[in-house]
C-alpha cells in the first residue's frame, strides 16, 4: 500500500504539520523570544566551537597551505554562533581566517536580515543558501546548533491488538491514528508494545547524511550539537513552546517552536552507511570542558570581576549535569582518512574512537 500524507477528514501526517507549523513560525515570529540557545546564553559556547573549527581546518588545510575554506553553519538564528566563532578564529587563527567564506543555510528572509547585520563587521564573504547542496564544493567545517531538533518527525505507535503500528496524523489540534500507513523502514522488524510510541526523522538522517557524502568528496568535518537520546528510545519528545513556556504543540501551528529529541544512534548509522569517521555523541558537557570551557570562563572573571556570578551561571548551564550538560550532545564527522589524513581525531573527543569501534 503507497504511503500518504492525507490521514482523509482533513487530518495531516505529522512531519507535514510540523514542517508547516516551523515554517510559518520561523517566517513571522522572533524565536528567541520563545527560546534561549547556547550561544545566547554564553560566549563561551561560540567561542570553543571557534577553536574548534580553528583546529580542525588547520587539519584539513595541512596539505593545501594556500587552499581556502568554507565556514558553513545550518540554522544560525541570529548569527551570534557564527560571529563568536569568527571572531575567535580572526584572533587565533588569522591566517586560516584570511582564506574563509562563510555559507549560512537559512530560509526566513527576516532572519537572514538579521545574520547580515550581525556578521558584516567580520569583512568576510557571508552567502546564504537554502540547502547544502548549493554550498560550492571544497574543504568545509561544517557546525550545526539546535538544527536537527527543528526538523519534522514521524510517530507511530504500537496497535492495541499488537499487530504491528499504526501513524499519528493531526486534525483539528488532535493527533488522530491512521491504519493506512505501511510501516517504514526505520521500523522494520521492530514489534511494538501495544501503546508504545516511535519517532523518526527521515529529514534529520536524510540531512546528516547529505553533509556526509559532501565529506566523502572533499576534505571536510561537521560538528552537530543537539538535545536528544544516544541510542534509540521509546516515548513522546514532541515538544513546543512559546513565550518560554510549554504549549500544546498542535494547537495554532506557527506561534510555537515544535522540536524533537534527536536520535544519535540513527544520525551515526547514517553518517557511517556513507563511509565518513563518526565520532561520539558525547554530552556537550564533556565536551565544552574538554574544549578548556571552565577555564575561559576563569579567564572571563579574572577580566570582569565584577559580571563573574552571571558567567559562571552561564556556564553552569552550559555544562551543568542537571541543565544542558548532559540533555545536549555532540557528534562529529570527519572525511576518510584519505581525504583527510592529517586530522586523525576531532577536538573534544576524548578517546578518539570512532562510533561503533571499540577503544
């Protein structure tokens, strides 16, 4: 039986709601009146992520010294990430910084107004794209924050009768449960409990493993950082909110922010299945502090004694067990060691052990 988008009486499948709903809400609305990410609440997090973007494009550039680089980011709100990484990178790295293009994959017209803004004191090439796919081809450290919570999911759940799932779809600010769905393949062979609830995003796998082929082309890394699960969980995560609270995520699609957990798991198999190095997910927590993030912050109170409790605040929320520290994750993905042979492990990575490989 063909797949559809139409659950009949009017009722959407739910990736096609939420695709909708995002994109009326990132068109008309300031998400960050709804929501704070990590590059807002610290320069810390910008920061490290320029230092790591500064490391591993000196890897990727070792064997071309005179070769530029493209600085991509996906999702780049207001662009506070980019500018804090690029100004890192015009401080410790100016010769790498000298050969960058920034590249910014952004559909809202008001928030690519409000990159520009923030980005042209850099004096950078700064060009916006509304896929990957027309990033030009070359060596590129790709970063993603916060991006593939964004994309839309699929739920299914298991049958009363436990033979086999049945789909959410959405009418009328209700999920209501269609038969006319074959099962896809990221349930194949999955037997539900009756009631029990799966989520995929084929958005999410499909994108991670676009950026992966990218880096079997060409010299290249990525780094996602994101909220979700490192292996593959039962349960409800559709989430929204708005003005800072949680709303229902089906009622007046366009005025909330409707995220995901993100898999892991599902984002490593995919990234492997291409041939790239996939590292992690390790917690951003592990990660910001492997980065030097608790010593930044010392630096940043020793210079501004007197703002020192609302940075290490921050901080704590960064890396703090309870707060973002373990909830958000990080995955890294490097070309083949062909492509890429002088970068041999990416910063913030402890053992150095690519996904699935034992230490």
């Amino acid at each position: 039986m063909p797949e559809t988008q139409s659950g009949g009486d009017g009722a959407e499948r739910l990736d096609v709601f939420m695709a909708r709903a995002n994109a009326a809400y990132y068109a008309r609305r300031d998400p960050f009146a709804d929501f704070i990410t990590a590059p807002e609440i610290s320069q810390i997090f910008g920061e490290l992520l320029g230092a790591w973007c500064a490391v591993t494009g000196r890897g990727l550039l070792k064997e071309n010294a005179g070769g530029d680089l493209l600085l991509a980011e996906a999702g780049p709100g207001r662009g506070t990430l980019m500018a804090d990484m690029l100004r890192v990178l015009s401080r410790v790295a100016p010769d790498l910084f000298a050969r960058l293009s920034v590249h910014l994959i952004e559909n809202s017209p008001r928030l690519r107004a409000v990159q520009k803004a923030s980005l042209e004191r850099f004096g950078v090439p700064v060009t916006w794209h509304e896929t990957l796919a027309s990033i030009p081809r070359g060596p590129m450290v790709l970063v993603a924050n916060e991006f593939l919570d964004a994309l839309p999911i699929r739920q299914f759940v298991g049958a009363e009768t436990g033979a086999g799932w049945r789909e959410h779809f959405v009418r009328n600010g209700a999920f209501v449960l269609s038969d006319a769905i074959v099962s896809p393949p990221e349930l194949a062979g999955r037997m539900p409990e009756p009631g029990e609830i799966a989520e995929i995003c084929p958005a999410a796998s499909g994108f991670v493993q676009d950026v992966s082929g990218r880096l079997c082309d060409a010299p290249g890394a990525a780094l996602f950082v994101d909220y979700g699960t490192a292996t593959t969980a039962s349960g409800d995560t559709l989430q929204a909110l708005r003005d800072g609270q949680p709303v229902s995520p089906l009622v007046e699609p366009g005025t909330a922010d409707l995220t995901a957990h993100v898999d892991f798991e599902v984002a490593a198999r995919a990234a492997m299945a291409t041939g790239v190095r996939c590292f992690g997910p390790v917690e951003q927590g592990a990660l910001l502090i492997a980065l030097g993030a608790v010593e930044r912050a010392q630096a940043l109170c020793a210079a501004a004694p007197d703002q020192a409790n609302t940075i290490r605040t921050a901080l704590d929320r960064l890396i703090g067990p309870e707060r973002m520290g373990r909830l958000f994750r990080a995955l890294a993905l490097l070309s083949p060691a062909r492509l890429a042979p002088d970068l041999v492990a990416p910063p913030g990575f402890p053992d150095g052990t690519p996904y699935g490989e034992k230490p």
